[in-house]
C-alpha cells in the first residue's frame, strides 16, 4: 500500500516537475536571456539592452541552467536523489534573500515574486514522496575533504563576483535585479559545492550540472569580455577548464568513497 501511494505521488510530483521547469525556462525567461550572449532577443517578451547581455547570461546560469536542470534531473527515480530538492529549495531562498538584502525597494515592489516562489517550493515539498530524506537522510554524513577543499577554492575565486555584484546592486538606480542576481548565481554555486562535499546520493549529478555552468558562464565571458558583470578572459577560460574537470573530480571521489564504505561493511 505504501509502495503504492509513493508512486501515485512520484507520478503528481513528476508532473509538477515538468510544470516548473517549462515555466522557469519559458515565462522566467532561462531559455530567452541563457542564450542572449549569442542570439538576441530570443523569445524575450521585450528587447534586452545591450549593456544587459551578460546580466542575462547570469539569469541563464541561475534559472535555467542551475535551477530548471535540478528539477528536470528528478524525473529519473527522484526518491533517490532528495539532495537535487533541497538545492533547489535553499537555492531560491538565496535568490530571495540577496534580492531582499541588496535591493528592499525593489523587494517590496515585486513581492509578488516571493509569494510565487513559495508557492512553487511549498507544492514540490508537499508532493516529493520522501520529505523526510530531504533535510534528514539517513546516509552517513559524511564529507570528503577533496571536494571541501575545492568548495574553499570555489568561494575564494567566486568572492570578487559575489563582492562586486553585491555592490553594483546597492548603486543600481534603476532598481533592476542584475548585479544583485550574478551575487544570487555565485552564491548558489558554492552552496552547491558544500553539498556535492557531502557525497550524498544524486551530488554527482548535482557537480555536472554545475560544470555545465561553468562552461556556460565561461563560454559568456569569452563571447562578452568587456560587458559590464562578465568575468572577462582570463575568469572565462577558467571558468570552462574548471567545469570540464569539477565533475571528473567528483566522479572520482565519489567511487574512492563507495569502494571505502565497500570495504568498511566487508571487513
């Protein structure tokens, strides 16, 4: 019966999966602004400004790539992979709360926003078979210290972009959440990292999606170097090598981790 009940529900949540993950990529723009450093204007509701380009591609970054992928990575046995849920989760929350911190004018005049994203993540967390899983799994908490140190790296190398967004939103006086957003995306990302540390089951997934972003936001550099958010050159070419190799990385861990426990329980 209960076998049963988890599977109407994963059948339900699947569904809202695909609901969420379209209307982040469609009517929150991922798709349209992800793609703005190459093609203009794609399916945006209105022209974006040119000196916007790369401001976009941070909004790409965030909703499409970061927060759509986690979602549309749950429609394979989402039971197994709460982690992709709670990262979604604490990810708006941290969009939430740097738009709140760095812009409360503009926070207040788009409440409507918050109101729409707890709405979202209220509905993901009430139909997710496995709630429980998602802030108490019952794997060892474990946390590789390979993975730890780089999440250490990530913060330092992403700190000038967190720094600089933060302040480029605080001098904003067209109350556009741009800077603030990039500091959303970089935050996020070391989020990211720490629980791809943890080695729980679905963080592999979690470190290629984030490589898929860092070859995006690296590949947008290069494109747009002199734009004003960009990381320029030399942070976009890092950008890509580092994304090519994090999740090469975390495979590796992750097998030396499970050939360890494997070792544990056999002797």
């Amino acid at each position: 019966m209960r076998k049963k009940s988890e599977m109407v529900w994963g059948v339900i949540f699947r569904l809202f999966v695909v609901v969420f993950a379209a209307a982040s990529l469609i009517m929150l723009q991922g798709l349209s602004e992800g793609l703005e450093p190459w093609v203009q204007s794609f399916l945006a509701t209105s022209p974006l400004p040119d000196e916007l380009r790369f401001h976009a591609a941070s909004h790409g970054a965030l909703i499409g790539i970061l927060f759509s992928f986690s979602l549309l990575a749950m429609l394979r046995d989402p039971l197994s992979k709460p982690v992709l849920l709670q990262f979604y989760i604490v990810g708006h929350l941290i969009f939430l709360a740097v738009l709140a911190v760095t812009d409360p004018v503009l926070a207040k005049q788009t409440f409507f926003v918050f109101i729409m994203f707890a709405i979202v993540l209220a509905t993901l967390y009430a139909t997710y078979p496995n709630r429980r899983e998602i802030w108490r799994s019952t794997e060892p908490r474990v946390v590789n210290r390979t993975l730890l140190l780089l999440t250490g790296g990530v913060l330092l190398a992403l700190l000038p972009v967190i720094i600089g967004g933060i302040s480029g939103q605080l001098q904003d006086p067209e109350q556009q959440f741009r800077w603030g957003e990039g500091s959303a995306l970089a935050i996020t990302l070391v989020y990211a990292a720490y629980l791809t540390a943890t080695a729980r089951t679905g963080t592999r997934t979690l470190g290629v999606i984030q490589g898929l972003t860092y070859v995006y936001m690296g590949a947008a550099s290069l494109t747009l170097p002199q734009y004003p958010g960009s990381w320029g050159l030399w942070g976009g070419t890092a950008a890509i090598i580092f994304g090519i190799l994090y999740p090469v990385i975390v495979f590796r861990e992750h097998a030396r981790h499970s050939l360890q426990l494997e070792q544990v329980r056999a002797g």
